[in-house]
C-alpha cells in the first residue's frame, strides 16, 4: 500500500495572503495525523512565500508521523536541515518566478555538487530522495549520487489526455522498474487528483504518494458549509 505524505504548503500560502496566525499549517498538520496521513510534507522557500522556518521548528517537535522537507540544494537549506533533521528530504529545482515547481532536478548535470548535498544530509542522519522527471538518465544518476529514493513527478502524466495519459503511464511504470531495481525507494507525486491519482496508487512498487493542492482545495470546499454555519450560530445569538 503506498503511504500517504500530505503537503500543507496551500495551508500556509493563505495564511501568508494576510501575514496573520490562521489558517496555522501545524493545526493543519496534526489534523491530518489524526486523519491517517502517514507523512506531512512542507517545501522551505528560498522565498518563504508560504511555509516559515517556525512553521518547521514547531512540526519536528510535534508531529509524531515523517516530516518530509522538500527543499533546493543550497548551504542555506542544507544548513536548515541539518539544524532540524526531518525523517526525510527530498531535493527540488527551485526557481523564485515558478509557480509551483516545475519538472524535475536535473541530476545528471549536477552530479558531484548532488552528491556531496546527499552525503551530508545523510551524515546527519536524514533519508534523501531526489525530485526527478520518470527519466532513466535521472534514475540511474540518482542511483550514482546515493539517494536513498527517487520521487518519480506525476505532473505530465496529471497534465495528459487521451493517449498521451497512457504513454506517461507506461514511463512512470517503466521508471518505477528501474528504480526499484536500482535499490531506491520510489515515491510520486505531483499534480495528483482525487480524479487521477488511481492509476498511479496501483503501481504496487510505489512506496509513497505526496499530494497537496487537491487535498487543501477539497478540505476548503467540504468544510464550507460546517464554517458558514458555525459564523451564522455566532451572530444570530447575539440578539
Ligand atoms: N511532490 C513534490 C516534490 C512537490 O514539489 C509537490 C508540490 O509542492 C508535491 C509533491 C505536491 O504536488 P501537488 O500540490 O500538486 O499535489
């Protein structure tokens, strides 16, 4: 069965909307430990356009399921996770004009630079998995570089349509062999729906699945009406 990371940088994206205290990604965190998640995943900016470096110093000391840090591979956030020691880190491009991140890292132009970055994160005592494109160059550098596992990105397979869905299935299938033949663990994830993401959770070597948005935007929605109730209870008491 692949295990559940839930990504609650959406939570913490609304919040930063108002620089106020609400909604608190820890909450958020903790109810979806309550609900079953196995792992809560945050990605530390570079920008900090969401998630804040107290938002992560709070969860290492609370949550008692893996704290999965995506972060770029720079001293700043080497440093910070070495200082923090979440269960895991997965190493993602970053660019500040991106919206979301987009495609996978390039590890195969950035060997030696990666894999000095793993080995330090591993040092301290931190799994390290490598955000990637379905590529079998990718996996096979990710192999060379001694991550621990690869998180194989969902996003083209997400985007296509008709027969384009199968192909990048078909890749997905095929990187997720060649990975697990390789020794490294394979997670996924990116761009998954409550729509899409059946396919991929079939994959019975796939270890973990992340997803975000679409569990941030389903929880806004299905917990519209109890908060518009709640709000009505409150001021028609009043008089
Ligand atoms: N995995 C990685 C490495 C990501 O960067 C993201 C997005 O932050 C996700 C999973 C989750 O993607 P989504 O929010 O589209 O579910």
């Amino acid at each position: 069965m692949p295990k559940l990371g839930v990504n609650i940088d959406h939570v913490a994206t609304l919040r930063q909307v108002r620089r106020t205290f609400e909604p608190d990604p820890v909450a958020a965190a903790i109810l979806c430990q309550l609900a079953g998640a196995e792992g809560i995943v945050v990605h530390l900016r570079e920008d900090r356009r969401h998630i804040q470096d107290r938002d992560l110093d709070i969860l290492k000391a609370v949550i008692r399921i893996k704290l999965n840090l995506e972060m770029a591979a720079t001293e700043e956030m080497v440093a910070v996770a070495c200082r923090i020691k979440p269960d895991q880190a997965t190493l993602v491009p970053e660019k500040r004009e991106e919206i979301t991140t987009e495609g996978g890292l390039d590890v195969l132009s950035q060997k030696d630079s990666l894999g000095k970055t793993v080995g330090r994160l591993k040092k301290a005592g931190v799994i390290v998995s490598l955000f990637i494109d379905p590529d079998p160059e990718q996996i096979r550098a990710s192999a060379q570089v001694g991550a621990d596992a690869v998180e194989l990105h969902t996003g083209e397979y997400a985007n296509a349509g008709g027969e384009k869905l199968s192909e990048e299935l078909a890749k997905l299938k095929d990187g997720v062999k060649l990975a697990k033949g390789l020794n490294l663990a394979v997670h996924a994830g990116h761009g998954l729906t409550y729509q899409n993401v059946c396919k991929v959770a079939a994959i019975k070597e796939i270890e973990e699945l992340n997803i975000g948005h679409t569990i941030i935007s389903r929880a806004v929605l299905v917990g519209l009406d109890k908060a518009v109730r709640e709000m009505q209870a409150l001021i028609k008491h009043k008089r």
